[in-house]
C-alpha cells in the first residue's frame, strides 16, 4: 500500500525539497556509510604515510603468534606475530594512488571499460541532440559547446561519471589486491591486503581464519563501500525517474 | 567487411603479443637466469646460453623470430619443461574454457532474475534488500571465498574437492570443477555491474514508446522488450565482462588446483617461461577478441540499421 | 444523447505524486465525457489539460503513481449482448481518499493489487475492443520488427487468423486501405526505412486490423509535416466514411477537430470545460459559448476573412495569464484568471466556487456561471 499526502500550505509557495531530504532512508546509509569508508581509507592512506600507527607493521612479536584480537593487537597478529591493524593501515598505500591515478585518467579520456564508457558517453549524446530541450537551448542562444558542455556533461553525465569515479577505484582495489596476492604486486615483508590473505591461506586450514579473514573483510568492506556511493549518489542526482 | 574484422583482429593479437613481450623484457629476471641457476649469471654466461640455444640478443630479434614461428604455426617450446607449447595449451585449455564458461553462467544466473525483479519493482524491502546483496557479492576477494568453500568441504562435508598436485581430471573430473565455477562465478567481481546494466537497460526499453504500444496493442510485452531490453544488454554484458572472468580464472585455478591455463600461466610467470606466457597470452587475446565479433554478429542481426551497411 | 453511448467515462481523476514539492499533480481531476456509437468525438486542449491521459487512464496505460484514483469508464463495445462493462470496477477496493474541504488531501493504493485487477479486465478490450493510436508514430512503433509484421501480429492476436500467410494477405489489404504506396515493399521495411506519415498510416492499419468497435487516436497528427497532416486528416476522413468507427480523437490542432469531429470536448485544467456538437462549439460567435473556447478560436491564425475577430494591430490575439498549474488548482473556475468575460457582479462566484457541467442546450453542456443552464452535476 502506498500512501500520499499532499502537505498544508499554498503549493506555489513551496520550493523543493532538497535532494537529500528526498532521498530514501537506504540511499542515505548507502551514500553515508560508502563516505565513511572513503574517509577511513584517505586517513588511513595518510596515517601510514606518515607512519602514525598503532604498532611496528613488521614487528614481530614472537609470543603471539596469530592471535586472536586482544590486547596490545586490536585486530591481533598474522603468522609471524606482526599486528595486523596496522599492517592492514598500511596496506592502503599499495592501491590508493594508483588507484585515483587510474580514475582520473580514465575519466579525462574515458578509458576503463574504455569502449563501453566512451561509448556510452557518445551515445548518450547522440540520444540527448534529439531532444528537444537542446534545441531549445540552441534556439535560445547557447553555444554548441555549452550546450554540450553544461547540459550535457554535467546535469547528464555527472552521475555517470560519478558512478565510473567510484567504480573505478573499487576495480583498482581488485586488481591490486589480486595481483599481489598471486604474488605479482607488493612483496613481502611489505604489507598488501592481497598478500596478507595469502600468506594467511596455509593457517586457514589449519583452523586459524582471522589472519587471512581481516584483510578479506577490508577489501570486501572497502570495495563495498565505494560501490553503495557511486550507487547512492547516482540514485540521488538522478533526473527525476520516478520509482 | 568479414576482410576489415580478419585485418584488425590480427593487427590486435599483434599489438597484445608486442605489449606483453615488452613487459616480459622489462620485468626483472628472465628464462635464462632459470637456467644459469647456480652459476654466476655474468654477461658473458648469458651470451653462450643465448648462442647455445640459438637465440637472438637483442629483445626485438627475439621478438621478430617468435612471430616467424608463430606464422608457421609453432608457438614455441617451453623453456622449463621442453615440452611444445602449443600442446600445453591443447591440453589445459579445455578445463579453463568449462572454467570460464560455466562460471560466466553462475554469474548470469545470479544477476538476470534479480535484474527482471528489479526491473518490474523498483521500491520495495526485498528489492533494495537484493540489491545490497548483489553489491556485498561483487566485493568479496574470491582468493578467500576460494579458501572458504574449500574449508567447508573439508570440514563440514569430507569431502576433497582438490584435485592433487597436477593430476589430471578423471572420468569424472567435470565435478572437480563445479565449486570453482561456483566460486568464479559468484565472487568475479561483476554481478553487481551486470544486475545493474541488465536491470537499467530492461528498465529504460519498457518506458520506451513503442512498448507502450504494444501494450496498448494487447501484445505479449515480453515479446517486443525481448531484443531491446534483454538480448543485446545480455550479450554486451557476456562480451565485456569476459576478460574479468579470464584474470579471475587465474586466482581461482591456484586456489583450486585446477589444471588449467590460469595455473600454466602462474606457473610460467615464477620460471619466467617467456613461450609459455606467450602462448596463453595469444590465446586469452583472441577468445576476448572472438567474443567481441559475436557481439558485433549478434547486434547486426537484431538491429536492422546496422544490417543495412 | 440518443442511443445508449458506446464508452461513457464518469468523474475520472488521475493524479500523480511530486515528491519533490510534497504535493499532487491532479492530471485529470473530474472529467465526464460520452461517445455514442459511429460518433468522433474531439477533445481539445492545449497542453497540460489532462486530454491524453485521459485516454491513457481508459486503457489503464498510465505510468506514473498513484495513477488513477476514482471515476467509472463504461464500456459497450464488444460482443455488446450483456451491458456495459465498467473497465475500472471495483477500482475502490484498492483505493482509499481522505478529503478536506471537499478537495483530495492524500491516497492510498495497493498499486500491484490493482495492477494486477485491472490487467485482466483490460486484457479482453486493448487492442482487440479498443484500438489505440499515438503521436510520434516512429517512436511507436517497434524498431526491430517490419511493420507488415507488427500488423500481422495485430491480426493474429485480434481476429482469429492462425496463419502467418493469411493474417500476412489480411495485413496487405490493411495497408492498402490506408492508401500505403507499394504496400508489398513497405510490408518487409522497418520503421527507420519509412516516413513519420507511412508510420502513421501503418499504425492506423494496425489499430483497424483488429477490427476494433472504438479508436482512440492521441495527437495523430502531431509531429508530421504540414502538408503529411493534411493528408493524415484526409485519410482518417475517408476512413470514417468507410468504415464509421467511433473514435476518440484527441488534438490541439482545432483545424483538425473541425474536420474530422460529430462533437467537441473543450478541455482545460485537467477537466471538461464544454462539451456539445461541432458545429455549434467551433462556430467562432455562435452562442451560447465557453469563455474559453470563444478566446481559443479568437486566437487562431486565419487567412479567410469569415467574420473572424481580426488582429488588432497585426498582432494575433491572445488569452492573458498562464496555463492552471495541475499541481496548484484554484478554488472556483478554473479558467477565471485568465476570463476576459468576467464581470464584477459574478466575480466572487466565479473565484468561489466551481461550476457544475450543465446543460445550456440539446446535447450541449457548459462549465460556466455565466451560462448556468439546468445543473445536472458532474
């Protein structure tokens, strides 16, 4: 059952509701917490720059081998008694920069997914020319170029590029942790959430999940986050499709 | 037409062989160290291996004598093994085609029916609830759900789902294969985008007016969204996605110690096994490329614009 | 009215929701209209007033939410042995308003029960009952298939024909009727490989294939050439003379409504403001007549000098105002802001309280407190 009310008041008086207080209460957990997740992975990109962090990330501590979360490891230790938290923190450098390289760039030239987002594109504009409200804004006066520019681009494509942005990084995330955990990216001792799993992968079996699962869970969480906002975002900026 | 396809699909796996050699070339390390193992790996050491094996010296001559066999039809042989590599490839290519193959139909059969629910409802708790699932989906590391799965089976079921070392699949050994095809399948990374393309593109066909004619029409709706809003997305998602499911494969075959191409290529990339890689490197960009010209056969055949060139 | 009407549509109201603004957008908001059998009605408009989705609400073809709400659509095409069927019974069940000061506030509908609901009874009558025929006729008509086939599936579906060789030979002579040139060549063309007016004759052919006691036509003539409409209007004459079913037609080309129409619908602000025979509604001067309609033919361009009001100054004349926002109705007439025969005797009524559609004349019904004739409400 779906319900509409109309509310008090002399309509024309009203403006809109912003977007966001439109917006679902699943597009707003959805948009909040994929902008949390942004924001724990930029600070924690800077933290371990820097080298703020919890603990040593190759420090062993012998007493502990991999433990369970407790005191002195947050998220406890791997195989060789290092904390995982922070080497988890660390693991963030491995894919961040490149990862917004490979964004920027595919956004300046359309190039991930490099025929299906140019394309895309290109037929979205070829789709829009038809439109009317083009050739009325040619009929008005707007440059060809600001037309495409302004109308095109931004009010129509900025969600998709939006969602390409986030995607982006999500696929970044992907193959930087697959490629060093077949060993081709980051190298021991260095710390890859990639290769964190995989030197995890013999103690799995043996009944110790944590040191392969943490780092699971952040790419999964990260990768997941990302993905809820470019899909938030892109419900949110939407011309007004009704549901 | 069928010329110009013939033309640009060879100036591709040419373009792809080059790249890959470059980078082979760059990467630290190389077949020959392999083979001076033990030995000082001196220039002069190098040279005599290069001119017992009758190799060229420079990387650009070697590349020009790779290609003069592969006009021949030789892929080369396998620095490691010895063995030719064009029937390593006959040999493990087979269990990575049922691989990719039937995982790509897991993937399909996890992202149409949620996209056909979420086309029809949009709003709704189980709506938004599947499309959260789809999402966690596409986020899980396959290398862990591999160790998962495996795991379970193990632990809960006994059962031994690995195949040892680098036996072959025996008689039934196509059952070998169904958990890392569902393991490929679910965690490859592109259900969500494939549920959204799929979801999006039925969604905007039904809106669009001829449909509204043909319901007005009293026309099975189905019937006339068919092509529009459920062909042509499905093949464009098969053939796009193609290549995620080929580097998944790679994970999944180490994982699952699934005698393929994805562990050959693995396996090569350690020894530095320059005709391996090679030749499953050819191999990769041509099935990619041959999804690519089924894509352009099966838009031309359904849009008659494009028939008409 | 004579004979009992072949469709009669009763205080029908389809609204659509703004999230954004919180309010209504009242698309049609009470209109009443009546076809008898072998009659064209047309309904007029300008753009906004409610006309097509009036006959989108007919064939439950409306898209967005909560769609239509309440009102009656009786229908007595078909086997015609029982009565009237009301295509839109029971749409109460699935609806419930809430009402403050007589005007609809808020709506709850159970909008997959009455899908649901509304898609068997309508299964019977689309196509097959009641064709439909639209504007843009390249958009609608599907891409992918030939046109001779998207008639021959009309055939297949509606008449009885199983053979694809026959239903093919029904379709040929369809196309033929609708005066297509070299119809076997334009059977196996695709919509692209075709004009917007051989478009819109193939869908015309489409809609008569099936042999339907009522056609409803929207816009058919918007958005082809000039001189293309001229002989889609042509067509469609010749056609009513031929076959003489009732149709539908809506437009807000009044030149083609004068053509082609029995009687008018005069429609603004999502209701019917007049409704009464061609000649006497469209007739510039005769009375009596709606303020509304007198401003509307005023305001035609006219290259015949018939007694038409001329412009003043060389300027065309035009009504004042701005079109009634759908989602801002005001209280009374709809059309008093803009009524240029308002005087201050009758003011505060006409700002108060809305007219009643009341009969002025034999079969000639007016919204208006300047013509209060005999109140039969609606």
């Amino acid at each position: 059952m779906r319900r509409y009310r109309e509310s008090t008041g002399e309509v024309a008086e009203r403006s809109e509701r912003s977007r966001w207080r439109a917006a679902t209460l699943t597009d707003r957990a959805a948009i909040g917490y994929g902008l949390l997740v942004v924001g724990l992975v930029a600070v924690s990109y800077v933290l371990g720059a820097v080298g703020w962090l919890p603990d040593d990330p190759s420090r062993m501590d012998m007493a502990r081998l991999n433990a369970p979360p407790g005191a002195g490891h947050l998220l406890g230790t791997d195989f060789l008694g290092r904390d995982i938290l922070s080497r988890l923190i660390v693991g963030i450098q491995a894919y961040f920069l490149p990862g917004l390289l490979a964004v920027a760039i595919s956004l300046a030239l359309g190039i991930t997914g490099a025929p299906a987002i140019a394309s895309i594109i290109a037929g979205k504009i070829q789709f829009l020319r038809q439109k009317s409200f083009i050739e009325a804004a040619h009929v008005l006066g707007l440059p060809t170029r600001v037309i495409v520019a302004k109308h095109i681009l931004w009010y129509n494509c900025a969600p998709l590029l939006i969602i390409q942005a986030t995607l982006g990084m999500g696929e970044a995330i992907l193959v930087e942790t697959s490629l060093s955990y077949l060993g081709f990216g980051v190298q021991e001792p260095t710390a890859s959430w990639g290769n964190m799993v995989q030197a995890g992968a013999n103690y799995f079996f043996h009944g110790k999940f944590w040191p392969s699962t943490a780092p699971a869970l952040a790419i999964l969480g990260t990768i997941l986050g990302f993905h809820l906002l470019g899909d938030g975002l892109n419900r949110l900026l939407e011309p007004k499709s009704a549901s | 037409m069928a010329a110009r396809e013939l033309a640009l699909t060879a100036l591709l796996l040419l373009g792809v062989s080059l790249v890959v050699f470059v980078i082979l070339n760059l990467s630290p390390g190389d077949p020959f160290s392999v083979l001076l193992e033990g030995q000082a790996p001196g220039h002069a050491a190098r040279a005599s291996v290069h001119e017992a094996l009758g190799v060229p010296t420079t990387w650009y001559g070697r590349y020009l004598a790779w290609l003069g066999n592969i006009a021949r039809g030789n892929l080369g042989t396998s620095i490691r093994t010895g063995v030719p590599v064009a029937g390593e490839i006959a040999r493990a290519g087979p269990n990575t085609l049922y691989l990719t193959l039937g995982s790509l139909l897991v993937t399909l059969l996890l992202a149409v029916p949620v996209a056909l629910y979420s086309a029809s409802r949009a709003a709704g708790a189980l709506a938004r609830g599947l499309r959260l699932a789809v999402y966690l989906v596409s986020a899980v590391p396959v290398f862990w759900l591999g160790y998962v799965v495996i795991y379970l089976f193990i632990h809960r079921f006994g059962v031994f789902p690995l195949l040892s070392g680098s036996a072959e699949p025996a008689r039934h050994g196509w059952l070998y294969g169904l958990l890392p095809i569902v393991v490929l399948g679910v965690a490859n990374g592109t259900v969500s985008e494939v549920t959204r393309h799929l979801r999006g593109e039925l969604g905007r066909v039904l809106t669009e007016d001829y449909i509204r004619t043909a319901r007005a029409k009293g026309a099975p709706v189905w019937r006339h969204a068919f092509k529009e809003g459920f062909l042509l997305p499905m093949t464009e998602m098969i053939a796009s996605k193609i290549p995620f499911v080929i580097g998944g494969a790679i994970i999944v075959e180490q994982v699952f110690n699934w005698p393929g191409l994805g562990r050959m290529v693995w396996q090569a990339a350690q020894d530095r096994d320059f005709p391996v890689i090679m030749g499953i490197a050819l191999v990769a960009a041509a099935f990619v490329r041959l999804a690519s010209l089924l894509r352009a056969v099966i838009y031309a055949g359904v849009n008659p614009r494009t028939a008409t060139d | 009215m004579t004979r009992p009407p072949l469709l009669e549509i009763q205080d029908l109201r389809t609204y659509f929701y703004s999230r954004a603004k919180e309010a209504f957008i009242r698309s049609v908001d009470g209109v009443s209209l009546a076809i008898a059998p072998g009659e064209t009605l047309g309904v007029v408009g300008e753009s906004g007033s409610g006309k097509s989705v009036t006959a989108l609400s007919i064939l439950g073809l409306v898209g967005g939410n909560p769609g239509v709400i309440t009102g009656a659509v009786h229908f007595a095409g078909g086997n015609g042995a029982s009565g009237p069927r009301n295509l839109l019974a029971d749409l109460e069940r699935y609806v419930s308003l809430t009402k403050h000061d007589g005007r609809i506030v808020a709506v709850a509908k159970d909008e997959p029960g009455w899908r649901a609901h509304v898609e068997r009874a309508l299964a019977r009558v689309r196509g097959k009952q009641i064709a439909m025929i639209f504007q843009n006729p390249k958009s609608s008509l599907n891409p992918f298939v030939t046109v001779g086939q998207q008639i021959s599936e009309a055939v297949r579906l509606h008449t009885g024909v199983t053979h694809a060789s026959e239903a093919k030979e029904r379709a040929l002579g369809w196309l033929e009727r609708v005066r297509m040139d070299s119809p076997r060549l334009r059977f196996d063309q695709y919509p692209d490989g075709l004009s917007g007016g051989m478009c819109q004759r193939a869908m015309i052919a489409m809609a008569l294939a099936s042999e339907p006691s009522l056609l409803i036509a929207d816009e058919p003539t918007t958005g082809l050439d000039a001189t293309i409409q001229s002989r889609i209007v042509a067509l469609l004459a010749e056609l009513k003379s031929e076959f003489g079913v009732t149709t539908l037609l809506i437009t807000h080309d009044i030149r083609v409504v004068s053509r082609l129409a029995d009687t008018v619908a005069v429609m603004y602000g999502a209701t019917v403001m007049e409704h009464g025979p061609a000649r006497d509604v469209l007739a510039p001067g005769v009375e009596p007549k709606h303020p509304y309609t007198s401003a509307l033919l005023a305001s035609l361009p006219s290259t015949q000098t018939n007694g038409r009001r001329h412009a003043v100054d060389g300027r065309l004349p035009v009504i004042r105002g701005e079109v009634v926002d759908t989602m801002n109705v005001p209280r009374g007439c709809r059309f008093h802001a803009r009524c240029d025969r308002i005087t201050d005797a009758i003011r505060a009524r006409c700002m108060g309280e809305e007219p009643a559609l009341a009969t002025v004349a034999a079969g000639h019904r007016m919204r208006c407190h300047l013509h209060p004739g005999e109140a039969r409400g609606g």
